[in-house]
C-alpha cells in the first residue's frame, strides 16, 4: 500500500513542479509551490520522519509561502500603478 | 505484484528515480527561465528534492520514528536513522533564511528598475 | 558579454551533467544497497539513551551531538534577517500591505493569540518528549504575530528593542552555554546538568536549555522577518 | 583553552551589538587582536583536534594543524588590517557586524573537521558574501547579489548532492573517516561525489568554466568588500577545495585535469583583462589570473610547488588587499573607477603604492612575489612539467602589458589633482607595501613556515 501512495505522491509532485515552472501566472505558481511543500510533509510523514514533516510544514511551506505572496503582492502592485 | 511495490529496493528506486527527476525540473528551470521570482521557485524545487532524496533513501518498510513513544519504549535498530532528518531539520531553515534574503532583493531592485527579467538586468558589464 | 548568451550555455552544460548523473544514479541504482550497521546515526542511536536521556533521538542529534551545526544555523537567520533589514529604511512609517478590516477576526485574535503562544511554548518546551522544538515552536509562535498583524493592521506595532534584545540574549546565552561547558564539562556544549529520567520535562541536561534558547531567537528573527516583508507599503 | 574560540568569540561579539553599538568598531577591533594572540598562542601546540560536545570518533571535531593555522593567522591578520582601516570615516555598524560573522564562516571553514558543518560555514560565508555585494543598496548591487544568490544556490545544491551522496553510502561524515573509506566506495558513485564536489566548490573557488560570474559581483560591490573577496573568501575556498582534495586522496589524473583547468582558467582571464576600460574589473580579472596559477601549483602534489603556492596565497592577499584600498582612495576622490582615473591623481604615494603592487603581481624582484613565482617555477621544473612552466611565463607577459600600461597612463600630461590621503589610511598602505617589500628581500623565514604548510596540506585531514 505504501508503495502506491509515494509512486502517486511522486507523480503529483513531478506533475506540479512542471506547472510550477511553466505557468505563466506568479500567483499561480506560489499557490501551487505551497501545495509542492504539503505534497513533501506527507512524504516526510510517511517515511516516518515526523520532526521534518512538522518542521516542513512550519517553515518550508507556511513561512515561506507568507514570505513569497508578499513578494508578489509588492510586486504586483508596482505593475498596477505603473 | 502489488507486495513488490512496498519492498525497500524498489521504493528506494522509486525515490531516487523520483527526486533526481525533480532535481533536473528544478534547476532546469532555475536556468532557463528568465523571471527572477520564477527562478528562485525553481531553485527552492530542486533543494526540496534533495530533502525528500536524503529522507526517503533512510526509510525501510517497517521501520518506526526515532522517538519513544507509548508503543516503542526502547532505541533500537528498527528505528529510522536521526541524523539525515537532522540535518535536513537544519538545512530546511537554511533555505528559507536564503530564500528570503533572495526575495528582500529581488523587491529592492525591482522597486529601484522595474524589471524583474534577468536577461534585461543589464546594469553591470564593460562600461561603454 | 551577452547575458542571454551565456545563460544558454550554462543551461546546456546543466543539463549535460544533470543527465550524467542520473544516467550514473541509475546504473549505481541496479546494486544498491543501504549499509546502515555502522552508520554514524546508528551509533548515536545505540549511545543516546546513556548520554542525554531523551526520548527524541532526532531532538538528540540536533541539539547535542550537532549542536554546532544548529549554532550556524541560527546564525544564518540572523544573518538572512539583518540583510534583509539593512535594505529598509522607516519602518515606522511604513503600513501593512494587507489593508482590510475584519471585526470576526479582530475578535477572535484576542482569544487565539494567547493560545497560539503558549502551544508555541508547549512545543519548544516538549521538543525532547515529542516532535517539534526550538525552529517549530519559534515559528508557531512568529505566526501568532502575523495572526496580530492580520487582524490589527497598523495599531499593533511591534517594540524593536524588545526583539533586538531578545535575539541577542538568546544567541549569546545558546554561546555561553556552550562556553560553560568548555569550563565544567571540558568541552563545548558538553553536558553538565543531571540527565534525569527518560520521558520526565527535566530531563536531557543541555536540551530543553538550548532548545529554549533556540525557541526564543527563532521566534524573535522570524517575527522581524515576517513584519519587515508585511510592512512595506508606503504610507500615502 | 579551546578551539572554537576561534569561531565563538566573533559570533558572540555579534550577537551582542545592541550592548555597544557605538564602540562596536573598537570591540571588533580587540576581537581581532584577541584571537590573533590565541592563534599565535595554540601554533606551538600545532597538531590538536578537539571534539565537540561529547568524546568520541563521532562527534563534530575541529582540526588545527599547521595548515589551517597558518590560514587561521593569515585571515585574522587581514581582517585585523581591513578593521583599522576602515576605523575613520565608518559611521555605520553593519561592517563591522558582517565582518565579525565572516571572520568566523572563514575560521568555521578552514578549521572543521566535519563535513556537514563545513557545509553551514560555506553557507554562513556564502550569505555574508551575498550581503556585503548588496551593501551600495543601488541597482549595481542589487543586480549582482541576485546573481550571485542564484550561482550561489547552485553551488550549495551541488555541495549537498556531495554531502548526502557521501552519508548514503559510507555513513559518516567525519573528514577523516570519509578519507579512509572512499576508496572503497563504487567507482560510479566516486566520480559522482568528485564531480559534484568540484562543482560546489568550485563555483566558490572561482575556477574557469564555473567563473563567468565573478568579475560582476567585483564590480557591483564596494572597493574594499572586493578586498575581502579577493584576499579571504576565495582563499578559503581555495585551501577547502585542496584540503578535501588531499583527503579524499584522490587520482593524480584527476588532479592533472584541474591542473588544465587552472592554466585555461589564467590564460582567459588575463587575455580578459586586456580589454577592460574598468580598473575594479582588471582587478577582478587579474585575481582569477593568479587563482590559475594557485590551482596548477596546488594541484601538483610537489612539495616546492605547493610551498610556492602557499607563499603566493600570502602574497596575493597582502597585495589585492593593498590595491583594492588604494582604488578606495581614488574612488572616493573622483567618484569613478575607469581606467582615465589613473592619468587624473598626482601623488607619489599612491604611485609607488600600485607600482608596488603590480611589479609584485608581476612577479618581478625585489619583490613578494617574484619568489612566490620562482619557487612555482623551480618546483615545475623539477617535476618537467614544461608545458605549465611555458603557459605561466607567456601569461604573465600579457599580465605586463595591461599593468604596465595602466602605469604608463599615470605619466600623462593631463591636468593633475592633489590627493589628500588621510594619515591612518596612509599608515596601513605604508604597512602593507613594506611587507611586500621585506617579503621579497628576506623570504627564508616565509619560506620555511610555507614548506611545513605544504606537508601538511598535501597530508589531509588525516595526518593527525
């Protein structure tokens, strides 16, 4: 069963990293990189490494998906007033 | 058929396989693509690929968290190597540290140019 | 030189050593075996109950036996911050980006932001018990401030010289435990506190000390962090 | 008495800054002396190693044997001289604060012993580097920090593909272990490390096909950050790459082929440099010049040879370090660093101090440098290694056209501007120029240290 579920996370993650990277949309890509990050807290749980899925889950994706909207935010509003 | 999937070989294939394609998107991307945002999206893919890479190849099918808990009371060998997870705990604050300073550039320099394409950042080179 | 132009040959070389070294991983990949008998962390494992008493092994290898590395560690989010403030100017004048107002959550914050702090505590304070410590609880609790920012917009305002002072209390205390070990234990971060009992909230000499040291700058740095990318809009 | 002082002592003097803000450039100052006398104190008990946290083979270990030491000296020393000079006119602490978390990414660097927590120095030092380019806070440095973060990540991406690779398979990262049990390893798996490694480190080390981006990043940053650049940072590296070289005791083949890839490396840069209308470029570009030569040397595992290197490594500090503060002073006056500056000042001063310095880069008598190069050449000769001994000379020639005609600008009989220098900037330029000088008339004493570095060095981690 377990095999399954990390062939399927795999796929899922491949699959987005590729839309992360071709989309044409910033914001698009932000939301689908945070997703990226749950895809990789699950695999973590799954290979029994609980202190780096919750550390992932903290930092990899809450902070830096604060940190990146933000970003994208400043720059967007730039791009309207311009 | 299906008990081959959970074999540790295999998963292990499956990682490597897995991360290392990840890895190529990532900085295939980092590379390639032109906007500086896009950029360190991609660099921080291929970092985490090298998470999972580093965690999964630890893990064997039936092998518990090294924390004691109400079933486990003991450390043993049927538990998960803590130091990779170590190490990954640590490097996982690293890359959010440089992927933050990267972004506090990437808005200062858009603020002074406008310009978030790196094949356009033409400011330095031989001055004419 | 043309930029584009060497972007392009950089990418190309990428690729031809990236494919090489998966082309190498998979050909390794067909005899692979993990050999962990005498791997580092399986050492440790087997020595971790006779030298800290924790019940987390990975709490364990973060805080004592690499506890140097977590030092770094925390010196780059120092570091990573300080760069990061060192391209503002005016924080004060300065206004949330998030601008809207919300009497549900202006509300609310009241109630959850004590308890977001102190399951923040619980969780740097649990960090040899259980997963999570210092990095995690320090981040729970950096949210909670964002909570605050969110909710409050510009009335709550964040005193600096409280976050400077405790950031530079917690890194030069995580230094000077470290140092009290060179002069007690005879090396650095050697353990000189009694070790207790496995599963006990005193217990683990040096860690829950160094994780709360850790809690209290990771949470300090991160708040800065998280204000100084919230507030940057200009004020009219 | 303890090692990691070494590391401790500035990261604590950091931390503590809101304390003394407004001495902070005294503290850092009296930290730099502090453990300089520590270094010079611990170099008589020279082959030490000391555990971290707990005794025993598995802990993080910090290794102070002859090499590192004389690193050790040689970064404080620079930082010291970096600290006064920069003593006068800085109002600012964030100078002093990066330069304090450098001293000890540096000395975290050069003195550990694990590889993991060489890979946090290399960050520590990597994200000081990437801050100290942005410092102008204009578009200039923006631009180049952002580069260099890119390069920069995917420099720590392919040191921890290294890394793990490394733990996988032999399950530990203690440098010493590694060196006894890598060649047991699948030769796949060896090539794979070796490939990323150089790769890491070698973007870092600023070696020739990994080095396009450096000469931006010296051009985007402030003069005398281009000072630590050329004289610490790269240094670093350089000694990492060669001490893991060493350790790792790898193929003389492979080494052979970074020995090519150093004479590419010189051969380009100096051709580069030719056609440079910016002084700080021609600077950058004469510093990977002499980082190819430091690579051929090093990579030959000749006891002369690697002496050689050694001393040019003092050598090219002392003088980069000279150079980039006298390119201060004129930066500062005419507010431009192209190369029409050199025919605008009239100062003997500053004239005989880039005289100095590119006669020494040169590598003609009486000075530093000219023995540095004799005992590279003595050591090839020895060795008949030919072909090196023919790029270094026939290099070094196109080296003297550009220097010799940025001197012959100076002569020019354009109107000329008085240049006042102050008397600490001037004191410190004096300094470093006499040693220059003394270095080349009475070398033996430098010579000797260099030769027990040497052995050192090529010995590895291991040797203790």
């Amino acid at each position: 069963m377990i095999g399954l579920i990390i062939i399927s996370i795999f796929i899922t993650l491949i699959t987005l990293s590729i839309f992360i990277i071709a989309n044409r949309e910033l914001s698009h890509s932000v939301i689908l990189f945070m997703g990226f990050g749950l895809g990789s807290v699950i695999l973590f749980f799954l290979f029994s490494a609980p202190d780096v899925a919750l550390t992932e889950a903290v930092i990899g994706t809450g902070v830096s998906g604060v940190v990146l909207l933000v970003t994208l935010l400043q720059i967007r509003g730039r791009e309207l007033k311009k | 058929m299906l008990d081959s999937f959970n074999q540790t070989p295999f998963l292990h294939g499956v990682i490597t396989i897995g991360s290392f394609l990840l890895l190529t998107i990532g900085l295939i991307g980092a590379l390639s693509k032109k906007n500086l945002f896009k950029i360190f999206l991609s660099l921080s893919i291929a970092e985490a690929s090298l998470f999972i890479y580093f965690i999964g190849m630890h893990f064997e099918v039936g092998k518990v968290a090294p924390i004691l808990s109400k079933e486990v009371d003991k450390f043993s060998s049927n538990m998960v190597d803590p130091v990779p997870q170590a190490m990954i705990l640590t490097t996982i604050v690293i890359a959010i540290a440089v992927l933050s300073l990267a972004l506090s550039f990437v808005i200062n320099y858009f603020k002074l140019t406008n310009n978030l394409r790196i094949d356009e950042m033409d400011e330095l080179g031989e001055s004419r | 030189m043309n930029l584009k132009k060497e972007i392009r040959i950089e990418t190309i070389v990428v690729s031809l050593v990236i494919s090489l070294m998966t082309i190498l991983l998979l050909s390794i990949l067909l005899n692979f075996d993990v050999s962990t008998t005498n791997s580092l962390g399986s050492e440790l494992l087997n020595i971790n109950e006779s030298t800290t008493q924790s019940a987390n092994a990975v709490t364990s290898v973060v805080t004592y036996f690499r506890g140097f590395d977590t030092l770094g560690e925390v010196t780059i989010l120092f570091l990573s911050i300080f760069g990061i403030s060192l391209g503002l100017d005016n924080m004060n004048k300065k206004s949330n980006i998030f601008s809207y107002e919300n009497r549900l959550l202006k509300i609310g914050v009241e109630v959850l932001f004590p308890l977001i702090i102190l399951f923040g505590f619980y969780i740097i304070i649990h960090g040899h018990l259980s997963p999570g410590g210092g990095f995690q609880g320090g981040v729970i609790i950096a949210s909670g401030f964002l909570l605050m920012f969110l909710a409050k917009n510009d009335d709550f305002r964040l005193n600096h010289k409280i976050i400077t002072l405790c950031e530079s209390f917690s890194g030069a205390g995580f230094i000077l435990v470290g140092i009290l070990g060179v002069l007690l234990a005879d090396r650095f971060f050697g353990n000189f506190l009694p070790l207790g009992s496995v599963g006990d909230l005193f217990s683990g000499g040096l860690i829950p000390l160094i994780y709360i040291f850790v809690g209290i700058k990771v949470s300090a740095e991160i708040t800065a962090l998280v204000e100084y990318f919230i507030r940057i809009k200009d004020v009219g | 008495m303890s090692l990691i002082y070494f590391v401790v002592i500035p990261l604590l003097a950091s931390f503590l800054t809101p304390f003394y803000k407004n001495y902070l450039k005294y503290i850092s100052i009296g930290v730099n002396l502090l453990l300089l006398f520590l270094a010079i104190g611990f170099v008589s008990s020279a082959p030490l190693v000391e555990n971290i946290a707990f005794d025993s083979a598995l802990s993080i270990s910090f290794v102070f044997d002859e090499a590192s030491a004389f690193f050790v000296i040689l970064f404080i020393s620079i930082m010291l001289i970096f600290s006064i000079y920069n003593l006068q006119n800085e109002n600012r602490k964030d100078i002093f604060i990066l330069s304090n978390i450098l001293l000890c990414g540096v000395l975290g660097l050069v003195l550990s012993g694990d590889i993991f927590n060489i890979y946090i120095f290399f960050e520590i030092v990597s994200i000081v580097a990437y801050i100290l380019t942005s410092l102008n806070r204009d578009k200039q440095a923006y631009s180049g920090a952002i580069r260099y973060m890119i390069i920069g990540s995917v420099a720590s991406i392919f040191l921890l593909i290294a890394i793990m690779s490394i733990y996988i398979n032999i399950g530990t990262l203690n440098l010493v272990t590694i060196g006894e049990r890598f060649g047991s390893m699948d030769l796949n798996i060896q090539f794979l490390i070796l490939l990323s490694l150089f790769i890491g480190f070698g973007i870092k080390a600023e070696i020739f096909p990994l080095n396009f981006w450096v000469v931006d990043i010296y051009q985007a940053s402030q003069n005398r950050v281009n000072a630590l650049f050329s004289a610490i940072i790269s240094k670093a590296y350089i000694f990492l790459f060669f001490h893991i070289a060493y350790t790792l005791k790898i193929e003389p083949k492979f080494l052979l082929f970074v020995a090519i890839i150093g004479a590419i490396s010189f051969a380009i840069s100096e051709l580069s440099a030719l056609s440079s209308r910016d002084m700080k470029r021609i600077f950058a570009y004469s510093t990977l010049g002499q980082i190819g030569v430091l690579f051929i040397a090093l990579s030959y595992g000749n006891i002369t040879v690697v002496s050689g290197a050694i001393f040019l490594i003092a050598l090219h500090s002392i003088t980069k370090v000279m150079l980039f503060f006298a390119l201060d002073i004129l930066k500062d006056r005419f507010n431009s660093v192209k190369v029409d500056i050199f025919g605008k000042f009239s100062s003997i001063f500053l004239l005989l101090i880039f005289s100095i310095g590119f006669l020494s880069l040169l590598g003609l008598p009486p000075f530093g440098g000219f023995i540095a190069k004799l005992t590279i050449l003595k050591g090839l000769a020895s060795l008949e290694a030919y072909m090196m001994i023919g790029v270094i000379l026939i290099v070094s020639l196109v080296e003297a056209v550009y220097f010799f005609r940025l001197l012959a600008l100076t002569q020019q009989s354009s109107q000329k501007e008085l240049i006042q220098i102050p008397l600490l900037k001037k004191s410190v330029l004096a300094f470093l120029a006499t040693m220059i000088v003394y270095f080349g008339i009475f070398p033996n004493d430098l010579l000797g240290v260099c030769q027990n570095v040497a052995s050192s060095l090529l010995a590895g981690a291991g040797n203790v």
